[in-house]
C-alpha cells in the first residue's frame, strides 16, 4: 500500500507544477518581465507587476487579465491585442506606448474594467481600440470598459478609436489629439486637439475664439485658460472653474453659471473678478 501511494504522488505533483509554471509562448525569449523583453503572448493573468519596469518590452497578445500594473513603465511598449480585462493601470506611464487594435471588448458577454487612473498616455497609440468607459465604481455592474479618470491622454492617436458609451472622463489632460475617432461619448467631441467635454481638465488651454455653444462642459476646468471671444452662449457651465482664466469679449449669453468659480478671472467686458465682487455674472 505504501509504494502504491508514492507511485500515485509522483504524477500528481507533476500536476500540480505544471498547472503552476506558464510556459514561453512560441517566438517569446521567456516569459520573465523586464524593460525591451519579448513577452508576446505572455500569461500574466492575476500577475503583481507594480512598479515594474516594462518599457519598451513587447507584450504583444500578452494576458493581463486581472493584473496589477499599477505605477508600471509602459513607455514605448507594445500592447496589440493584449488582454487587458479588470487590468489595473492606475498612474501607469504608457507614453508613445502601442495600443493599436487593442480590444477592450471581446466577443461575448464580458465585462471589462481597465483601470487608467492617472496613466499617462502621452504620444501612445490608440488607433481602433474598442472600448467604453465606466467611471463610477458604483455603477460597474451596468457598464463595461475602461476607467481613465484623471489620465494624460497628450498627443494620443485616436485614429477609428470608439469611446462611445463613455459618460464620464473626469478630470482627464489631452492635447495634440491627433486622428479621427469612430465615436465618442455623449456630450464630447475632439477640438483643436483636445478632448472636450464635462469635467475635463483644460487648464491652461489656448481657446480663443473657440465655438462651444451649446455644449455641456459642467464642472470643466479651465483654470488659467485663454478664452477670449470664444462663443460660449447657451453652454453649460456648472461647477466650471475660471481661475485666472482670460474671458474677454466672449458670449456667455445665456450660458449656466451656477457654481462656477470665479477668482482673478478677466470678465467678458475685460473687468477682473477680483474687482467686481468676486464674480463675471453682471460683467458679461
């Protein structure tokens, strides 16, 4: 009975190292993280790589599945085709990083929840992903995609990229956008480069003479923006922060002010708010 018993483990534990060990895929050097290493069809599934150092490595077709990439260097990294379903990217760096026929969405019924919290993705390489955007950790069940609240979308290719389904980038940078996107969330739109669309952040941008009539840009930043005579009549402005924001000569007719902070902002009528009350609504 005892030799019937070592003669069963032997094969069972060959079992079990095999469940356990994932073997390099074809065409892979090995399968161990590293900056420019060959990962391509990698199983990470599951894997801990924060804070690794993954720049420049091929993770073509790689299994990110549930993986922890969270503060990783994606820079200049190849992600074609990657799985990266509930893939933890949170201030993940995935500058000129490739992403091109990414799909966020495979067939079937899955429900996908990348998180790019913080990640930047300057210069990377969007082109036809396929993905939408659920923000609210509250509604997940109801949505699925990819989350990139406060993600620096600079210089970004977007070209065939599909966001629609997106109600909610709060808070993300762009710039230098450059392609044309297949779809885009409701109320957002692409201009001059830029994502624009409620809550995103525009500090800074140079919009004169901008038409954004009519749109909803509640709770936008625009701290420190240039808007003069931009056409902002009619829009939606709640929450929206002017914070040394140029607004002379623009058309604010009719536009929704509730909430909006006002602070050193130049007033339509070239007024400071500073100067008249600490707000632009009788200086419109």
């Amino acid at each position: 009975m005892r030799k019937r018993s070592l003669a069963l483990g032997v094969p069972l534990l060959l079992v079990a190292v095999l469940c356990v060990i994932r073997p390099a895929p074809a065409g892979a050097a090995s399968c161990v993280p590293g900056p420019g290493a060959d990962l391509e069809g990698c199983d990470f599934a599951g894997a801990n790589l924060s804070g690794a150092d993954l720049s420049g490595a091929n993770l073509v077709l790689a299994n990110l599945t549930s993986a922890n990439v969270s503060n990783a260097d994606l820079s200049s990294a190849g992600l074609a085709g990657a799985n990266m379903t509930s893939t933890d990217l949170s201030a993940a760096n995935l500058t000129s990083a490739t992403l091109v026929v990414l799909t966020f969405i495979p067939p079937g019924p899955v429900f996908i929840r990348a998180n790019f919290t913080d990640a930047n993705l300057d210069g990377a390489n969007l082109s036809d992903v396929n993905g939408t955007v659920c923000i609210n950790p509250r509604r997940q069940r109801k949505c699925s995609g990819a989350d990139f609240p406060g993600a620096n979308l600079q210089d970004v290719n977007l070209t065939g990229a599909s966001l629609k389904g997106t109600d909610d980038l709060t808070g993300v940078s762009s710039g230098g956008i450059t392609g044309t996107p297949t779809a885009l969330p409701k109320y957002w739109q692409v201009l001059s480069g830029y994502l624009v669309g409620p809550a995103a952040n525009l500090s800074g941008v140079q919009f004169g003479g901008a038409v954004l009539t009519g749109l909803d840009l509640k709770g936008i930043d625009f701290a420190g923006a240039t808007l003069t005579h931009a056409d902002l009549a009619s829009t939606r402005l709640k929450d929206a922060n002017f914070t040394g924001a140029n607004l002379d000569g623009a058309d604010m007719t009719r536009a929704g002010l509730r909430g909006v902070t006002w602070s050193d902002t130049t007033c339509p009528d070239g007024k400071n708010s500073n100067n008249v009350g600490g707000t632009c609504k009788h200086d419109l």
